[in-house]
C-alpha cells in the first residue's frame, strides 16, 4: 500500500515546495502542509510536536555530548619558542620552570612576564604562532555588538567575539592562552557561522568582557547543577512550550550546553557540564 508520506516525498519537489514537513523523530514520520501549530525546528530538523522534539533532543543531547572531544594539537612548548627566539634566555626559562612548580596555578606565560619581562603583546603572538592563527592585540578594535553570545557562555570558555562578518557569517572569535575547537563548534552550530579563531592578549581579553558585561545581557537561564540529559531534555520542552519557540539550536562547549531557542522570543538556557567528563559518560 502507498502511504500518504510516500506520496507527498514524491510530490514535495514538484509542486509543494518548503511548505511540506515530514517529523524528524523515525518512529513518529507525520507529514504536515503549511505551518503547523506546535511544530519545532531542531538544528534544522523539523519536528512535528513538544512530544517529538523533546525526543529528537534527547538523542542529539546524546550525540552532542559524544562529540565533545578536543582534537588533540601538538604544539612547541611557548617557554622553548621564545627562547628559540631568543626573547629569554635559559636561566630564565628555569627559573619560570621552578616558578610554576611552587605556583601550579600560573601559566608559564604569566611566569615568564614575572621572571623575564615578557611583555603580553609577545606572549599572544607566540601563543598565536603555536596554534597557527593571528592574534589580536589593539584595544583600539571596536567591540563586537552583532554577535549574540551569552555572556557566561564566553566567560567559562574564556573566548570573546572580535569582529562578525554578516554577508559570509564569519565570527572571528578571540581566545586566552589556547584554541578551544569545543567550544568553537559549538558557536558555530548554533549561530550557523564559520568561525576563525585568534589569540588575545590578558588585557584586551578582560577589557572586551567588561564591555560586553555592561551591555544589555540577553535573555538567559543557567542551569549550574549537573543534570541528567532526559532531565535537561525535559527542561528545554518545557521552555520551548512555555515561550512557543519554533526553533532550537544545541551547541555543546566543554563547560557548557547551550541551548537557544528562537521565535518568537529569543531565549538562551546553558546547562553545566562536567569539565573533566569523558565522552560519551553519562552525564
Ligand atoms: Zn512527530
């Protein structure tokens, strides 16, 4: 027997165009014309009801989460390249060596700008070279306003936005110390944009934040207890119908899942991670 779904998938590029939705989640497939009350978009998948998509998003919480493993990125130590540089000498990079041991906190950048006089500007440039991007150090760079980035999201992923570029939806997005290619993705899903990453320096990095905390904060709820993803799936449904989003993006950074919903209010939820989990843990 020729189902309707069968029919209308036939038809759909023929005649009835972007107007035609089959439900995302496999065990449901519904097939609706038009606008359909109810109806959410998850990462671009459309899902027919809250019923569908809380299930839909329980499987790319999944997924999402599994994905969440750094690509591993062999780098020259900075201590090495900038006595290759001969920016210090090998004194002194014993002695930030022996700096670090009794303050395990400190970066060996922040040691060696105690020990040697390595200036900030120098420190970005040769994090910037390790990891083969530019890196940023005027703070005359005008702030980045077009970016809608929750600000908790930036802070815990020590990331900042430095410039948007609309007609290609191009981020360039400014780092602390490393790359972070989670977090990075995780932009990237939700806003729908390539991102290009660049080091900046401690002062530029704290001057963008202080800027962007005094900006009208977005619409945000933080979730900061580890929950469950059935629990966090729920949660979302709940937002989604209680604010009737028609659309939900998931981007998953390593301290945060975030979760924006749009139309027709906009709205963001960021659930803590563990920062040391596993992929794939449950978590
Ligand atoms: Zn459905």
């Amino acid at each position: 027997m020729i189902s309707l779904g069968s029919v209308v998938q036939r038809l759909k590029p023929a005649f009835l165009g972007s107007s035609v939705h089959t439900c995302g989640l496999a065990s449901c497939g519904r097939t609706r014309f038009g606008k359909w009350r109810g109806a959410v978009t998850l990462n671009d998948v459309w899902y027919c009801s809250a019923n569908c998509v809380e299930a839909g998003l329980l499987e790319d919480l999944a997924s999402e989460q599994n994905r969440r493993v750094s690509l591993h990125h062999h780098r020259l130590p900075l201590g090495l390249l900038l006595l290759e540089q001969e920016r210090i000498s090998a004194s002194e990079l014993d002695a930030a060596v022996q700096y670090r041991r009794l303050h395990p906190q400190e970066r060996i950048g922040g040691a060696l700008q105690k020990i040697a006089g390595v200036s900030q500007t120098l420190i970005a440039q040769t994090v910037a070279a390790q990891w083969g991007c530019p890196s940023v150090t005027s703070h005359k760079m005008p702030i980045c306003r077009e970016a809608q980035l929750p600000y908790e999201f930036l802070h815990e992923h020590s990331t900042a936005p430095m410039y948007w570029e609309p007609r290609g939806r191009v981020l360039l997005l400014g780092f602390l110390f490393r790359l972070d290619y989670v977090a990075m993705a995780a932009i990237e899903r939700v806003l729908r944009c390539t991102v290009k990453p660049c080091i900046l320096t401690e002062d530029l990095f704290r001057q963008v934040m202080l800027e962007l905390s005094e900006r009208n904060p977005r619409n945000a709820a933080i979730f900061p207890s580890r929950f469950k993803k059935d629990h966090r799936a729920r949660i979302v449904r709940n937002y989604v119908e209680e604010i009737g989003a028609e659309e939900i993006r998931v981007g998953t950074g390593s301290c945060y899942q975030w979760i924006r919903l749009n139309q027709p209010r906009d709205m963001d939820l960021l659930f803590a991670l563990p920062a040391d989990a596993e992929p794939g843990v449950e978590i």
